[in-house]
C-alpha cells in the first residue's frame, strides 16, 4: 500500500480538477469547525482522494489517479446522493 499523508482544509479554490484545497487546518482545530476537507496525498504530494465532511458526515468525495506524466487520469467524483461521475483523461490532460 502506497504511503498517504491525510491533511485537513478550510475550503479549495478554482473548478479545475484536481481540486486545491487551501487554507490548511490542524487537527485541533476540526472539533470547532462544522464543515472542511479531508484531503490523502501520495508520495509525490499529489491529491489522490479529498472528502467534504459537513457534521461529521461525508458530504462529497474525490479520488483521483495520475498518469506516469504527472498528469491527471481519472477523477472519480461522489456527490452528496451517492452518484458516482468518472471523468478520464488523455496524458495531456484532455
């Protein structure tokens, strides 16, 4: 199993996937925050899965794969009904 750090957020910025999320939380800090994101980085600090968690339940979840390149593969988006959207991507991110 690959080593993946978990990090917590207030928010993210942008609508290009993968998501960024910013304004980084210490643990501490969740027992005093109704809503943020729960964010699993791999060795290469790339974002393979993040989670909205909004009262202690996971409201929306991403998982991402990487091409060799970098680049990203495959975003596969749940959102708060449990749909599952898969998008892919070519190795130029297409």
């Amino acid at each position: 199993m690959d080593e993946r750090t978990e990090r917590y957020f207030v928010s993210y910025t942008g609508i290009k996937l993968p998501l960024k999320l910013v304004n980084p939380l210490e643990e501490a800090e969740l027992r005093n925050r109704n809503t943020f994101f729960r964010g699993f980085y791999d060795a290469q600090d790339r974002l393979v899965s993040c989670q909205k968690v909004v009262y202690g339940e996971i409201e929306m979840q991403h998982r991402y794969e990487y091409h060799e390149s970098g680049m990203l593969k495959l975003a596969e988006i749940t959102d708060a009904e449990n749909e599952v959207t898969v998008i892919r991507f070519d190795e130029q991110g297409g």
